[in-house]
C-alpha cells in the first residue's frame, strides 16, 4: 500500500497529511492525484473512475476547471481540497487528519474545517484529528485524548475534559487557551524541562519534574490509563476536577 492509504477488514483507513502541497506529487495533475488511489485500491476504470474523481471533488469544493491544474497552480486552499477528495474518493470509514489546517491562512482554515464538518455528516465517516490547536478540536471533535510525550493521560468526551480537566497536564493545556476574560484567574507555570521520549523511564511517571501534584510514588510507579468519570479514564495517581481557575505555560 502507498503510504497514504491502509486497508482493514474490507474497510479503507485513509490520511490526509499536514502540508496538502508537499504530499501532492508535483508531477500530477489534481485529477491525477484524486484518481491515483482509486487505481491503486478500487475496481473503477475509464469513465466510473472519472465520473468518481469528479464527485469527490465536488464533495470538496473543488470545480471542475481546477482538476487539470498541477499543484504550483494552485492556491493553498485549493491543494487542501485535493487532498480531502482524494481521501473521500475511496469512501472511508476513517480519516486521519495530520493537522489538516496548519498550513494555511486563517480565513482558509475556517473554510476547511467547516467542510470538514460537513463531510464528516454528509458521509458518515469518523475522524482521528491530530492537533495542537486546543480550540479546533473542540469545535470538530466528540472525544479528545490528551498526550503527553507519546502517553495518553487523559480521555473522554470533549466537553468533559475541557470544562473540568483532571489531569495536571490537561489542567495546562486548558488554562493556557487565550481568553478575552482573564480577571480573578490565578497563574500557574510549569517549571522543569520535558523529559526525554527516545527512552523514558518505564517506571517514572512522563510528567514527573514539571508537575505541580507530584509525589514520591510518580517517580517509583507510572500510573494506568484508568476510569475516573462521565466517560472519561486518566493516567494519574493524583487525578481533580472542578478547579479550572488556573492558567500555565505549558510545552
């Protein structure tokens, strides 16, 4: 398989990558790059095929008179919409989207994710949205996992975990989003430097040194990815809701 598509159990896994213009081949047209997968990992040929780049590219947003133009002719938004119908041609189940809207200009990047919405509705399809924009995965998302260095430390519903986080380091994360109300909120900085992901001490705690909680144990004994409430479970030995009246520099 081609390093954009998987196939599990009948169904297509499918990932839109971060920058649509470097994971286009320069060489093809978009309607090439649209029809490259289904010729890969579909029975359509000639007019089917064609007929099925089209409708993909309509799901997207892209016209018609943009499908014979290469990518260096093509605007930001434009190259993002290609990668999107060349995604949704195969039908998925599941989209991986890698920081889909990075790239791009703000003003565009509300344009993508309300296609994104829209799509994910119209089609059925579950998304794995990766992002470090805080706000983007509440406004797009159902269910959120925070990492921390490759660690899940806390799961659940998005409305959940961001209106009363349980995790230390989700407390950061959430407490550090910019508000325009910033009156009566008590700071808070992590102190300390990450610890190395390349071999992390499996019995220490990823978030011991730059935790607040911290304990003896954190640095003897990893906490599991436990269920806590409401749907949620946290890797924590020291988990707390209801105090969201803090704000972190958080890294």
């Amino acid at each position: 398989m081609g390093q954009e598509y998987a196939q599990c159990t009948g169904q297509f896994v499918v990932r839109v990558f971060q920058d649509a213009g470097e994971s286009l081949n320069p060489r093809f047209t978009a309607f090439q790059a649209i029809a490259d997968p289904l010729r890969r990992l579909s029975p359509r040929r000639g007019a089917e095929l064609a007929a099925r780049v089209r409708e993909a590219a309509g799901l997207a947003g892209l016209p018609d008179e943009l499908l014979g133009r290469f990518p260096h002719q093509l605007s930001g938004g434009q190259k993002a919409r290609v990668g999107i119908a060349r995604a949704v041609a195969l039908e998925p189940r599941l989209l991986i989207l890698d920081e889909p809207t990075a790239a791009l200009d703000v003003s565009v990047q509300v344009v993508i994710l309300q296609l994104l919405e829209t799509l994910k509705q119209r089609l059925g399809m579950s998304y794995l949205f990766v992002s470090h924009d805080l706000n983007v995965v509440r406004l797009l998302c159902d269910r959120v996992l925070v990492m921390y260095l490759g660690k899940i430390v806390e799961s659940g519903p998005v409305e959940v975990v961001f209106d009363n986080p349980a995790h230390p380091y989700t407390k950061a994360l959430v407490a550090a989003i910019p508000s325009l109300d910033q009156r009566g909120i008590r700071r808070l900085r992590l102190s300390g430097e990450p610890r190395s992901p390349i071999d992390p001490d499996p019995n220490t705690c990823r978030f011991y040194g730059r935790c607040p909680k911290g304990q003896s144990n954190c640095a003897t004994i990893i906490p599991d990815l436990r269920a806590f409430d409401a749907g949620r479970s946290v890797a924590c030995h020291y988990p707390e809701v209801g105090i969201r009246a803090e704000t972190a520099t958080a890294a």
